[in-house]
C-alpha cells in the first residue's frame, strides 16, 4: 500500500464547478450559432495503484472518521476528470504502478480495441486511442483482470468520468458529482463507535447490496455539514459547498460508478429541467450503475437546494450536496 491521500483530492478541483479551459463560467455572452472546433489529439495518463484514503469524516455517525484501502486512478477517488470534444481523438496511457493487475474500460468509445486497454500487470504500461464520437457524459472504470475483480476494483474507487463536448453547449456554470459505493470489512454501521482498522472490499455485502457508505466525489458528506434544523445531527465540519446564482441555468455532470445501485437524482426544492440536451421538467431522474447524465437546471430563487439519491437509505449513507444559490 503507498501512502495515505485524502480521498478525492483531484476531485476538490471540482468542488467551484469550473476546471479551467474545459469549464466555462457563468455569466459570458451566450452563443447564438454553434462554434467550430478543429478535433485535436487529446493525451491522457492514468497511474493505477492501491492507498489508503478517507473516505468518510469524524462525525456523530462515524466517530473519529473512515479510512479504506482504495484502488486508485492518479491516486483519487474517483479518478480525474477527463474534458474532450467531440471528434478528439483520446489517446490513453494506462500506467500500473500498483501490486496487482489493472486494467480500463471507457464507456465514450466503441468496439474493443478502443473500449478496452486490456490486463495491464504490476510495473508494465499500455497505451491506446479512440475517437470521441458521442457527446455527453461517461464513466470510465477498471475492469480488473479481463471482468475477474471487476466488482472489488470498481467498489474500492477505481472509476471516473469523462465529459464529451458537442461544441454547441451554452456556456454556463457547470459542477461534476461522482456517486460511488463502498463495501467495507470494517464497517459495522453508523453510531457504532469509532473505526480503528483500515478497511477493504467486503465481498458478502456486495453480493447482499448493503453498502457502507455512498461516496459522492470520494467521500461521504464530503458536501453535507449536517442533517435538521431544531435537532441537528452534525455530518461535516468541514464540508465543502457549490455556490450558484439564483434565477440563472446550471449544468450538472452526474456519473453513477454503482456498482450496484441506481441513483434516484433529485434537486431537492428544485426541478430538472433537461437530461442529455433532452427536456424534462420532472423531479426525480434514475441513473443506472455504470452510467451518467447531463442534467441541466434553474434555481429559481435564493436558498439552500440539496442535490441527492432520494433512496432515503443511501442519502443516509452520504449520498448528497448542499447548492447554495445566492
């Protein structure tokens, strides 16, 4: 095991929704007729490795916080963001600098040799390309050993996403939100008292579907300082935030990595105004494990918004993020 990261560390560059050259802030001219963009040659370098990362903090529910033994893309749960546009040609480097066999499966391409870089072992590399043809929003994962291990490699963090842009987006603020679940030995629920080992992949109940946590940007209430109001249950001291502005549209990168479970996505006090360039107007949305959504919407007056799994269970597990709109 290599040292210990605090988990989704790449995923904080997300945290005010913009990552410089790939998001576009809101409050620019829009675009009347769409832009040309030459396609270009994207190079992208995954290390994959094993660390121990946090993956829930000190709090009423887990005293003293959770720790996990992870696989990891660039040593992050989830791994990076990928930003391409549509018609990239994405070459991929896959760097195993891990103990055991690592491998990736990119959900933006088609056909085999492009999808799949095959199993790389421990010390060894491969690198490959495929043409970003569709555009949206994709999980990429770790297949393990040709789909031997799938399930404890993706369970202990070994997925992300990579956005493909059509070039006719308008621009606005834009936010990336990863949920991910974790099955964990150590686990023994919440209020339990404090967890002193470091955990790993429990296959019992992954094959039960009893998750320990769910991850949202690799930790759990990374964006949830609490729960209640008269009688409030402290989640995250520390808790980050996403900062909107009322009455203007946001769009929203939402990836399920499962492996298991949808995602019943809801803005709470909110509405969905469009999935996938499609309109909704609806307020639930299900995104199935091992899939994404571009979900675009407006906060129509100031207050606090709460994006989320309305699956009750899992937003008690820490699936959700505070929006405060201003």
């Amino acid at each position: 095991m290599k040292n210990v990261l605090a988990a989704g560390l790449a995923a904080g560059l997300f945290v005010a929704g913009i990552l410089a050259g790939m998001f576009v802030v809101s409050g620019q001219p829009e675009q009347e007729t769409a832009v040309t963009i030459e396609p270009t040659l994207r190079r992208i370098t995954l290390i994959a490795d094993e660390n121990v990362v946090q993956v829930a903090p000190d709090s009423a529910l887990h005293q003293g916080g959770i720790r996990y033994h992870a696989m990891t893309f660039n040593g992050t749960i989830p791994g990076p963001l990928i930003s391409v546009n549509k018609g990239d040609t994405v070459e991929i480097t896959l760097q195993n600098q891990g103990d055991i066999i690592h491998s990736l499966n990119f959900h933006a391409a088609v056909g085999p040799s492009q999808v799949l870089s095959e199993a790389v072992r421990p010390g060894e590399s491969k690198t490959w390309s495929f043409v970003a043809d569709t555009p949206g929003v994709f999980m990429y994962h770790c297949d393990g050993d040709n789909l031997n291990g799938i399930w404890e490699h993706i369970a202990s963090g070994m997925y992300g996403g990579i956005v493909v842009r059509s070039g006719d987006e308008k621009p606005v603020k834009e936010f990336y939100v990863v949920f991910g679940e974790l099955y964990n030995t150590e686990g023994d629920g919440p209020f339990s008292g404090a967890v002193r080992e470091i955990g790993s992949f429990d296959l019992d109940k992954f094959i039960a579907n009893r998750p320990d946590l769910i991850l949202t940007n690799g930790m759990a209430y990374r964006y949830i300082p609490y729960f209640g109001s008269a009688s409030t249950m402290q989640l995250n001291n520390d808790a980050e935030r996403f900062d909107v502005k009322a009455g203007e549209l946001t769009r929203w990168y939402i990836v399920n990595a499962g492996p298991r479970g949808h995602v019943a996505f809801n803005f709470g006090a909110g509405i969905i105004n469009t999935v996938d360039g499609r309109p909704l107007h609806d307020e639930t949305w299900s995104i199935p494990p091992g899939s994404a959504a571009v979900i675009e919407t407006v906060f129509p007056e100031k207050g606090v918004y709460f994006g989320n799994d309305h699956d009750e269970g899992r937003l008690l597990s820490g699936a959700g993020f505070a929006v405060y709109a201003k």
